[in-house]
C-alpha cells in the first residue's frame, strides 16, 4: 500500500448512518473523531461515501481512508481506488474488512452475572436470530447461566414484525405473550436492545408481572431516553461505543501508515453495566419475603424501618428476618441501604443534585449520615464517585 506524505493532512472519511441517532452510532462517530482531532486529520461525515470517492488530478483518491458501517457497495468502491476501510458493523455482510467490534459475548455474561448476584434462578434472552451481535450474547448469557446450574430459555425476534404494520406488531406481541407463557417466575431476562426491553416492560404489565420483583429485565446499549423514563428505570449494559470509534481510527491510522492489516476483528469490551430499577429487587421463591422484597424496592427512598416492612407484610419482625436471612443471604437493613444507595448512584450520576437533596431523595436522615454510610460501602466518598462516572467523553473513550 502506498505511503502517504507525513507532510500531508489526512483526508478521512465517516460513514454511520448517523441520522438515525442511536447511540451506537453517535459514539462511534465521536470516539472516531476524537483520535482524528488527535492525529491532526481532515475527518467529514460522508453518508455518500460509495457513490463520491475518486481520483484526483494528483493521481490520489479524494479520501484516504474510511470508517464506516461498511456495505458491499462501499467495500467494492473503497478496494477499487486503494483506499483503506475500518468496518465497525458486525452484523455487514462484507466479512474480510479490518474491523474493530464490540465484544458481546461479554456483554451476555456481565448480565447473567449481574442478574445471577440479584438472585434469579430462571433466565431468559429476547433477541434476533440472524444478528451477530445477538447470537454471541447469547451464547455468553448461556455459558454463565448454564455454569452456575440454571436453565435459560430464549425468544427470537423478526425484524419485519416490529416495522409499525398492525399485523406484524399483532404477530410479535403474540409472540411475546406466548414465550412468556412458559416463564417461571421470578426470572431475570436480558434483551439485545433498550427499545425492545420497553416493548417488553409493555406485556409484562398488562399481563400483571411486576418489574423488577417477578420480571427483572437487562438491556443493551445504555440509551438514556429510554433507560431514565418512564419507571421502571431500565438497567443496561454501556457497550462502550466510543472506545470501537477511536480503536477503529488506530487501526485505519496504522493501515494508511502502509501497515498490514488485521487478519481478526479487534473486539472492544463493554464499558459497564449500569443498574437501574429494573433489576433493584433481589429475587425470591419465598412468598413472606418476595412481599418484604417488593415493599422495600417501593419504599426504600421514604424513612422506613425494619419494622414498617414486617408490619408491611403482616408478620412479626423476628420471623421476616430469619426467614429473609435465610433466602436472601442479607438482613433487611441491609436491604433497604442497597437499594436507597442505589438510588443515591444514579441521581449523582444522571444528575448535578446538592449532595444533600441526593441523600435525602434516596431516603437517608442527612447529607452526613449518607457520606458515612456511602464510603464505608463503596470505599469512595460520594463526590468522588459522581466525579469519575460523570467525566467528559474524551475520558471514557
């Protein structure tokens, strides 16, 4: 491959069908230009990018090189003037592009442990049989689930189904009634996507289940519009987007440097599992504690005491306690802080509340009993914690 001129500004080009404003692809697109600013490129976004490369007068193509959701098209047009292409779409048909992914097998483990530690023991996964990226989070949902002793069953999508067609919506709404038909709850559920968790949060309540005690449900791609509202918050896996972004433009950095390229996909971890109220509530076959359980998850940021929940539940405190000791492994005042600091972790995040109005949301007496309760719990103060999870992109690249 030619060398291009270190005295010369590279032109690159990206191509990811931004207009659709998915997350996926904004990051993408942010990590890719964050390492171009690095570099000192000429980077534009070219949704044309097939149909517009050429060569110029100099005798070099307009564009040296490309980072995109790669289609045949764009591939054939790309080898045709020599120009190099980083592909960052997993499910493209084009399979011998250098290409940087994410990692979603790891994806499907993080959730079946994160779901396993709630305490489920039933497990389901609700994805699209033909996507890449849903095959291998499910065969990590899988591999962990079935490791530890528990029985995953799995729901598979149609894409024409969810195109807005009354009949296709019918046939998937079905299709959804049916599989849960054959749940036992509680069950802790993981789905390919934010928007299709909603849709199933849907069903799940017109059919009485309640999210997250009988239903705890994990989703993919940390989308915030539809992971903050409406309740139930909805716990999602942040695939870590920006990191495929600047880990592509590395790799195209190297390949216009006259480099070889990869003969493997270079696969990008998550970046994390962000919990929400969709998973808050640790599961339990014990009915006395289920009820203690779901009365703790509506009640946690109010004052309650031990107990207001035994009182809840019509029983007497010795009882609930040995009883929720014994399933959930935990004392109820335990219980009720995790649930209050989660609460607590997500507003500091999610928001730039006093530290004060953040402890007292969450259902502490005050501002300085939160901070001793959080650090002991944690290891950091609180403000430590909100400054490294709400740094600037560039950080979490």
């Amino acid at each position: 491959m030619k060398r291009i001129p270190s005295h010369s500004k590279l032109r690159v080009a990206i191509s990811l069908e931004m207009e659709w404003a998915y997350k996926r692809h904004l990051q993408i697109y942010a990590g890719s230009q964050h390492y171009a600013d690095e570099a000192g490129w000429l980077c534009s976004v070219n949704p044309a990018i097939d149909r517009m490369l050429s060569i110029g007068a100099d005798g070099r193509p307009n564009y040296d090189g490309i980072i995109a959701r790669a289609t045949p098209a764009l591939a054939a047009a790309a080898k045709k003037v020599g120009v190099p292409l980083v592909n960052v779409w997993l499910n493209s048909p084009v399979r011998d592009l250098p290409s940087v992914f994410s990692d979603f097998e790891i994806s499907g483990a993080m959730a079946a442990e994160h779901l396993i530690g709630r305490g489920f023991r039933q497990f389901g996964y609700l994805g699209f049989r033909r996507d890449i990226d849903s095959r291998q989070q499910l065969v990590g949902f899988r591999r962990v689930t079935k490791a530890a002793g528990f029985p995953c069953t799995a729901h598979h999508l149609v894409a024409n189904r969810l195109e807005g067609s009354a009949p296709g919506w019918e046939s998937f709404v079905a299709g959804l009634d049916a599989w849960i038909d054959t749940w036992v709850p509680p069950i802790g559920i993981f789905v390919c996507g934010d928007l299709y968790c909603r849709y199933l949060i849907d069903v799940c309540r017109a059919r009485g289940l309640h999210v997250s005690q009988e239903v705890a449900i994990v989703g993919t791609g940390d989308e915030p519009t539809l992971c903050n509202a409406p309740e139930p918050s909805l716990t999602s896996i942040d695939i870590g987007y920006g990191k495929v972004g600047y880990h592509a433009a590395a790799m195209l950095a190297r390949l216009m440097a006259g480099g070889e390229p990869p003969k493997t996909p270079e696969l990008i971890a998550p970046a994390e599992l962000v919990p929400r109220r969709s998973t808050d509530v640790y599961a339990s076959e014990d009915l006395l504690v289920a009820r203690a359980l779901r009365f703790i998850s509506e009640n946690s940021h109010h004052r309650i005491k031990v107990d207001h929940v035994a009182a809840a539940v019509a029983t007497t405190r010795r009882t609930l306690e040995r009883r929720f000791n014994d399933y959930a492994g935990r004392t109820i005042a335990d219980e009720i802080t995790r649930l209050r600091l989660e609460r607590a972790k997500r507003r500091m995040v999610e928001t730039d509340a006093p530290m004060k109005d953040v402890a007292i949301d969450a259902g502490f007496r005050n501002a300085d009993h939160f901070y001793k309760v959080f650090t002991r719990i944690e290891t950091i103060p609180p403000s430590q914690y909100r400054e490294e999870r709400q740094q600037a992109f560039p950080q979490k690249v």
